[in-house]
C-alpha cells in the first residue's frame, strides 16, 4: 500500500530551478527538508499556540497534538495533499461560551470531540456522493453568515477579559501585528501573530523592569497589583516530560453550541484543498472527502485525551506559495519538531505566560479576520445580497450570533449566540427558499467556486 512516504530527489537537493516546484512526492536535501519542517512549525506557532491558550487547554498537548494529527493526514490522504493540521481558532469562541455556562475543559473537549465525529462522518458522505451535498445543506450565504458570526460573536471576550488587563500594551501588539501583517513580505507575514506574540511578550517584561507592577484586572476579572508578564511557573516546569491528559465530558448544550462550528471547517478545508491543488497543480478533487475526514479523525483523537481540534492551516500554505516547496517530506519533518516541543513543559509554561494585555492585541485582529473570512465565501461566491432569500436569514442570524440572543426553551435548555444564530440562518434560508417565488431562488455557485469541478468526470 502507498502511504505517500517515499520521495525522489529534486534536481541537485539545494533549490529549485527558475520556475519549477518541488512536489509533494519530492524532496530537496535532508538538511534543507528539515530546515523547511522547522520553518512550518514557526509558521503556526502564533495561532496554534493562542487557541488552546485562549480555550483554557494545554497548550502543550495542543503542539503535541498537532504532530499526530498532521501525520494522521499525511498518511489518509496518501501523501498527496501537503498540509499541517494546528489547532484550528474556531473554536475559541465555542470554548468561551461553554465556560460561560458554566463548562469545565472535559466539557469543551467532549463538544469538539462530537464536531470531529460529525465532520468525519460529512468526509465520508462527500466521499461516497459528492461535494454537491454540501452545497445543498450549506449555500454560501448560509457557509458566510454561519462564519461570520462565530468570528464576531468573539469581539466582547477581547473587549472584557483581555484588554482591560493592560490596555497600552494590546494597543501597540495590536497595531505592530497590523504593520507587519501588511508590510512585511514572504515568510515574514505568514508569521505576524508570532512576532506580534515575540513583541508583545519582551514588552510587557520591559514595562515590568521600568514601572513596577500594574493595576488592573487579572485573567480572572480581579483587579489588583500584578506582574504583567509572570514567570513563575516557569522555573517550576521540568524540561522533558508528558502532557497533561483529561477525558471528555459529554453534555448536550455544549455540544449544540459546538456544531455550528462543522460549517466554518469544512469551508476551510474545500478552500485549502483547493489552493493546494492549484499551487501543486495536481487535481485534488478526489481527496477532498478523504481531507475532510481525516480532519476529523484528527479532531477526535485530540479531544480525546484533552487536547484541541485540529484542521488545516493557512500559514503554512502560505509558506509553500512562498518557498515553492511542497514536499510532503517536510510537513513530516514539521509533524516531528511538534511531537518534540510537545514534551517539553518547560516551552508551554512559557507559552502559558503570555500577558493579557499582549492576547488582547492580537484577538482584535484575529477575530475580526475569522469574522471576516465569511465575507470572503461571499464575495468569492458573489452573492447577492439584494435577494431577500439571503439578506433575510443572513442578517437576522447574524444579529442572534454578534448579539449573543437566548431563546429558553425548559429549565435545562437554552439556545444562545452562535448556536442560535445558526439554526436560525440554516432553517431561515431553507424554509424561506421553499416559499419565495421562483425568480428569487436563483442557482448560486459552489461553497468555493473551484469545488464545481468536484463532481464532474474528468
């Protein structure tokens, strides 16, 4: 059985020619293969390490995590889709409100775990049928607002818990990870969280060396004197040694809230796989159920022994439209330095340790730019907003997602926020399909335009 592990030498192993690509099945030197490995696990570090540390989750496990997860791709997908699976920051707004209601980490997990059934089970089924079917379910105003409104429903986590605690520093992470987000060029601006985290971190430590203490509030809403940067447990950390492991807990309205989030992954996926196939220039319409899957897979080992979900990664396809490699030989290597950092302690007490202050620069730009994702599926879809049948359901789910509505049903149930809002774009868009005159319910294109190609022959 070909697993996608073997690999030929690319021309002279050093670089590629003037015009030409390294492909998944090829490799350029060890040396430089590892290099390149490294050089993705750096590229995922900024959003890969603040997700489980904004979702209350180990954040060493989640590097761990990520290292198992991406091999598990790898080898599902045969060594044909280069991609590194991170903790994917869709979550973080899920993980908030179940905290809100009141939800232990077993119980976030245990939801993310259910999400990563479910999208298992989608893989299989657009295997098996088609990527049409996602199209049936999930149009692409429905796929933009179900997106949007996970992003934005975010914004009063970063307005109450993460500015207040040092507002001077989030403002300066948060227009230095803008500047370089927009300046920067190549590697460099796929790396912007990062060097925005880097900045924020040696900041926070100077500001406590000149001025003391701040008075503000802590990560728990206290206000008191406190160091902005505390290192403390990082001296107590060992240096080798295993994650902190946990068992999922299973709880309906946690899981309700969670599986909204399957529509914003598997959009993700279809346009990665999609990207990936353009860059390489090999079809890879044929894996996209396979893709989906795996993600899954992925997602519920994770979440079953405490860590995170996982999905694709953007940054790293971006270092690969930047290096013209896409060697499937260094996402092994990158699956391997995050196996490593993940039993190092010591590194994810350092992570652990991120100032308030510099999370709240950073979640302003971050959670704007998932919100604004689901304007991207609009435009890229062009759907036109004119059409009652999509401004209708669209607007008022998004009011219900931002605008955190509830609807209580008994006692033990409630809808709220994200979970709400989506069931109202879901069902509002359909049952308001079914009843509008036939000029409103024109066709519209594919959740991502190139996905039409999915299902017809070659």
């Amino acid at each position: 059985m070909d697993l996608g592990v073997r690999w030929t030498v690319h021309g002279d192993g050093r670089t590629p020619a003037p015009g030409a690509v390294v492909r998944p099945d090829e490799r350029l030197s060890w040396p430089r293969t590892l290099g390149l490995g490294a050089q993705h696990v750096v590229a995922m570090f900024g959003a890969s390490f603040v997700a489980p540390v904004l979702m209350g989750l180990d954040p060493n496990l989640a590097i761990m995590m990520s290292g198992v997860a991406t091999t598990i791709f790898l080898l599902a997908t045969r060594g044909r889709v280069p991609s590194y699976l991170g903790c994917s920051l869709s979550f973080v707004g899920v993980a908030a409100v179940i905290r809100a209601q009141g939800g232990s980490s077993a119980t976030v997990t245990g939801a993310c775990l259910a999400v990563g059934a479910v999208l298992f089970l989608i893989g299989l089924a657009v295997q098996r049928f088609g990527a049409r079917i996602i199209h049936a379910a999930m149009p692409p105003v429905v796929t933009g607002a179900v997106v949007m409104l996970i992003g934005f429903n975010l914004a009063p986590v970063t307005a109450s818990t993460y500015w207040p605690q040092d507002q001077w520093t989030a403002l300066l992470v948060m227009l230095l990870t803008g500047l370089a987000v927009v300046a920067l060029r190549g590697f460099w601006s796929r790396i912007a969280i990062f060097l925005g985290l880097v900045f924020g971190y040696v900041f926070s430590w100077v500001l406590d060396r000149v001025f003391g203490k701040i008075h503000s509030a802590d990560g728990s809403g206290a206000v008191s004197d406190h160091w902005r940067l505390d290192l403390s447990s990082v001296g107590r950390a060992d240096w080798i040694g295993l994650p902190q492991l946990h068992a999922p807990s299973f709880e309906w309205s946690a899981i309700l809230v969670a599986l909204p989030i399957v529509i914003a992954l598997v959009a993700e996926n279809a346009g990665h796989v999609k990207a990936v196939g353009e860059m390489t220039g090999d079809s890879l319409d044929d894996k996209l159920g396979t893709a989906i899957a795996a993600d899954g897979v992925a997602s519920m080992l994770s979440t079953a022994v405490g860590g995170p979900p996982n999905t694709t990664y953007s940054e790293n396809i971006g270092v690969m439209a930047a290096t013209r490699v896409y060697s499937t030989a260094a996402y092994w290597a990158a699956a391997g330095f995050a196996l490593l950092f993940g039993l190092c302690p010591k590194f994810g007490a350092v992570v652990a340790a991120i100032p308030g202050g510099v999370l709240g620069g950073i979640t302003v730009i971050l959670y704007g730019m998932i919100g604004l994702l689901g304007a991207q599926i609009w435009t890229t879809a062009r759907v036109d907003l004119r059409n009652p049948l999509n401004l209708v359901p669209a607007a008022a789910g998004l009011i219900i997602g931002i605008g955190n509505v509830s609807m209580k049903f008994t006692d033990t149930f409630t809808l709220s926020g994200i979970a709400l809002g989506t069931v109202v774009v879901i069902t509002g868009y359909h049952v308001l399909r079914w009843l509008a005159p036939a000029h409103y319910r024109v066709q519209e294109p594919l959740l991502d335009e190139g996905t039409s190609s999915y299902d017809e022959p070659a």
